[in-house]
C-alpha cells in the first residue's frame, strides 16, 4: 500500500514538472502561428486602392466560390458575353494560361492567390456568397450525388479504373479534375463503396429506419460524421474565407499551408484571415448572394453585363480603325523589307488574336450591339431554366442509386439543431465574412440606385434645356415650322396680289 502511495505521488511530480514545460512549448508554438499569420496578412493587405472599383477592366476574374449558384452566372450570363474571349482551360489549374490572345474572362474554383498569375492592375473580381449552413448542406449533397453515379460498376476498383481510361481519352476537363471536387468526390466514392460492401456481408446488423437521408448510415456517410471528418475542416469549413483570402489547399501561396494550419489550431487568429478576407470583397467590382438570386442576376446584369458590352463594341470598333488603317497604309510600305523573323513572329501573335477576336466580334454585332438588360435578363432566365432542369435529371440518376437517400429542402429540416449548431460554430469566420457581403449588397443596391437617378437627371435636364419637357420643345418647334410655312405662303400671296395690280 505504502510502495502505490509512493508511485502515486511520484507520478505527480512529474506531471506537475512537465506541465510548465508543456505550456512553453505551447506557448513559444502560438507565437511563431502569430508571426507567420501577421506576416502574411500584411504583405497580403493591398495599400493602394483602385482608383473607381467599378470600372471594368480588360480582364474579368469571376472567383467561383462552390456551391454559390456560380455555374448559372457562368453558362447563361459570362460565356454568352464573352463569346470566344475566355480564357482557354479556365477550371485547370495546371494548363491555365493567361498570355494566351484574348485572354478576357477567367473562370475558376481555385483562390484568390490565383491574382498573382494575373495582369492585377487590368484585372476587375467578383464573386458569389452563400449562407454558410446551406453552402455546407449543398457540398456535401453535391459529393454524395457525383460519387454515386459510380455506383454503377460491380466494386471500387473497377470503377477507377473506367475513370482513369475515361480521363486519359477526355480532352475537356472533368469534375474530377476541379477542385475541390477532385478530393471529396474521390473520397466520398470510396466510402459508398465501401457502406454498400458491408451491407452486402451484413455488417450493420439490423438495419435502423430513418426517413432521414442526411442520417442513413448503412448507405451514406451521415452529414454529422461528414462534418467532422479532417478533409472537411481542411477543405470545407470556413472554405468561403479561405477562399477569398487565398489560403485553400490549393492555393499559388507557398506559405498557405502553414498559415492555414495555424489558423485552424488556434482560432483566435482567424480574424486575420478574415481581414484580408473583406478587404479583398472591398475591392472586388461585384458582390453577388445566393439567397437573393433574382436581384444579385439582375444587379449583374446592370453592374457588369452593361461594361461588357460596352467594351465589346469599343473592342469592335478599334478592330475596325486598325483594318482601316493597316490597307491605308500597306501601299506606302511596299519598298520597305523588315527583318524576316520579327515579321512571321509578328503575323502569327496577330493571327491567333484577330482571327477568333473578329470571329467574336462578327457575333457581337449582331447579337450584343442592341443587347439591353432587359434582353440580357431574358436570356439568362431562359438558360437557367434549361440548366435546372438538366441538373435535376441528373441529380435525380444519381441519388436513385443510393435511394432512400435522397436530400431535398424539406429533408434539410429534419437536421437534428445540435448538427446546424456545429455546423455555425465550425464556420464562424465565413458567418462574419457572409454578414459583410450582405453590407457590401446593400452598397451596391444604392450605389445602383443612385447611378440610376443621375442618369434620370441627366435626361430630365436634357429634356427641360429650354424649360419644358421635351414633348413640349418638340411640340414648340412644330408649331415654329408651321408658322414659318404659313408666313412664306403669305409673302408669296402679297407677291402676287403687287404683280397683279402693277
């Protein structure tokens, strides 16, 4: 008894002697997480601010956060204006160029780090954001639809092997290629072969009934373990923050790593990382919300589809002068010899821009010159609408080979509160990050708003230059023109009253 009374206390002045040291250790950790985190969050801030954030500028970075609606703004608003103009490969992060010729319009799932690769004074940004909660629910229904379509093959193996000759023929890039599809489909695909394996040997036992989907854990993993898994808190949790601040595990950033790690370590310093998140929402030409989906297409369309086109028929024009230009002066020119090699280098940057820029043009005349935002609106409502459908069918394959798994809005509410809570609580710097694009919304509606008003003053004072509106100034100077017909009749009619009684 004497020698376990003696152990005891022995092993207590060991713990008591390693607790200090222990604290240091964690102590000396957490200051050099400051460190790098401040480091990068000062290089990281921009000092200069653009001079008029709502100019569009030649290139246009649409930062596609996932799950945000971005897709609809994408194929019915972006590649329908940038006909011909967006950058080749834009989701391929590893074959993205953006020297290439008419290089305009950049489209992609990787981070805001990705400026670096771009022109950054001739770049405008915008982007999408979604309610933290649902843009969780959503990536995790999205991951579970797109790996159940490889349901279809008899086992896991089978089903990456189709996949990789698939791939290897593929010329166009594939979900599995973007990230972050390309690390939680793969990862949600295994773990569904995986669930439908240990039914079939009978591993659950005796099957629990739930009208839940988000809770089936003999078919799919449920959302609670979804949530809580390492992959999500690397890739998903406060994923629209990261994003904005450049800081994904996909990020250009050599340093993003390590910054990201410490954050997620020690909380407090997320609100680093959420500075730089908003002062980049700040600067960027346009902040859009999920949730108000009408409006934010519609203020879109007013904020940037019109300097779209507007550019495009500047572009146009320019195209036009230079044509003419170039066979007004060819004649002068005839005599003259350049250096061989500078010419054909010449001609061949000029063919691969001219020729597909004129291409665009051709269509943009046509198409885009008497384009409104009514019209603009038009078109995006009618290709959204094909888009859903077409997303629906799809969804609804797929989630038919995990049935009675199948996630709907209704099924959202059946969430136990304690799962949302989590959920809130893993996201607390995209719920802050959220709450400031709601503000920025709120900007833009009155700064549209306003823009709005002074061009109504601008016509009103067009109109009432004379002091009158502008029926009435027409109306006046019809009444001018018949006076003055009248008044020639008349002289005419006393010149021939004189001629006769001369």
């Amino acid at each position: 008894m004497a020698s376990a009374k003696k152990f005891a206390m022995l092993m207590t002045f060991f713990a008591l002697a390693y607790t200090p040291i222990n604290a240091y250790s964690t102590e000396k950790d957490f200051v050099r997480c400051q460190s790098t985190v401040k480091k990068w969050a000062a290089s990281s801030l921009d000092t200069v601010v653009k001079e008029d954030k709502h100019r569009l500028r030649d290139l246009l970075f649409f930062l596609h956060i996932p799950r945000t609606g971005g897709r609809s703004y994408f194929h019915c608003f972006l590649k329908k204006l940038y006909t011909n103009l967006e950058c080749p490969r834009s989701y391929d992060k590893l074959r993205f160029d953006p020297s290439k010729p008419n290089c305009r319009l950049m489209v992609t799932h990787d981070d805001y780090s990705m400026v670096s690769k771009l022109p950054k004074e001739r770049t405008s940004v915008v982007t999408i954001l979604r309610n933290p909660v649902d843009r969780v629910f959503s990536t995790y229904e999205f991951s579970v639809e797109v790996a159940a379509r490889f349901l279809v093959h008899s086992n896991l193996t089978s089903a990456t092997q189709m996949m990789g000759r698939i791939h290897s023929k593929k010329k166009g890039v594939s979900t599995l290629d973007i990230w972050p599809w390309k690390c939680l489909v793969p990862w949600m695909r295994e773990d569904l072969f995986a669930r439908r394996d240990a039914r079939k040997r009978g591993d659950f036992g005796s099957i629990r009934e739930s009208n839940d989907p988000f809770d089936m854990e003999n078919i799919v993993m449920p959302l609670r373990e979804f949530i809580n898994d390492p992959v999500a808190h690397d890739i998903i949790h406060n994923g629209a923050t990261f994003q904005v601040a450049g800081l994904t595990n996909n990020s250009y950033l050599s340093e993003a790593d390590e910054v990201r790690h410490c954050v997620r370590k020690y909380v407090d310093l997320g609100e680093y990382v959420l500075e730089v998140a908003k002062k980049r929402l700040d600067s960027m030409l346009y902040i859009g919300l999920t949730e108000d989906h009408r409006e934010s297409a519609t203020m879109f369309s007013n904020v940037v589809g019109v300097q779209v086109i507007s550019q495009l028929q500047s572009l146009s024009s320019g195209m036009e002068q230079a044509e003419k230009n170039k066979s007004d002066t060819s004649s002068s020119f005839q005599n003259y010899q350049p250096d061989s090699n500078y010419l054909q280098n010449s001609i061949n940057d000029q063919n691969g821009s001219d020729i597909s820029a004129t291409e665009n043009m051709e269509e943009t005349d046509e198409n885009k010159n008497q384009m409104t935002v009514g019209k603009l609106m038009e078109t995006y409502e009618e290709c959204t609408s094909r888009l859903r459908k077409a997303q629906s069918r799809r969804r609804t394959l797929s989630l038919k080979k995990i049935s009675p798994a199948y996630f709907t809005k209704e099924a959202r509410l059946q969430v136990p509160e304690v799962v949302l809570q989590q959920i809130l609580s893993l996201n607390n710097l995209d719920v802050e990050l959220y709450k400031y694009a709601q503000d920025i919304f709120e900007q833009q509606r009155k700064h549209l708003m306003q823009k709005s008003v002074e061009v109504e003053k601008q016509m009103s004072t067009f109109s009432s230059s004379y002091g009158a509106p502008l029926w009435k100034i027409l109306s006046l100077g019809m009444t001018v023109l018949i006076l003055l017909v009248l008044l020639f009749l008349l002289s005419n009619a006393r010149r021939r009253t004189l001629k006769v009684k001369v």
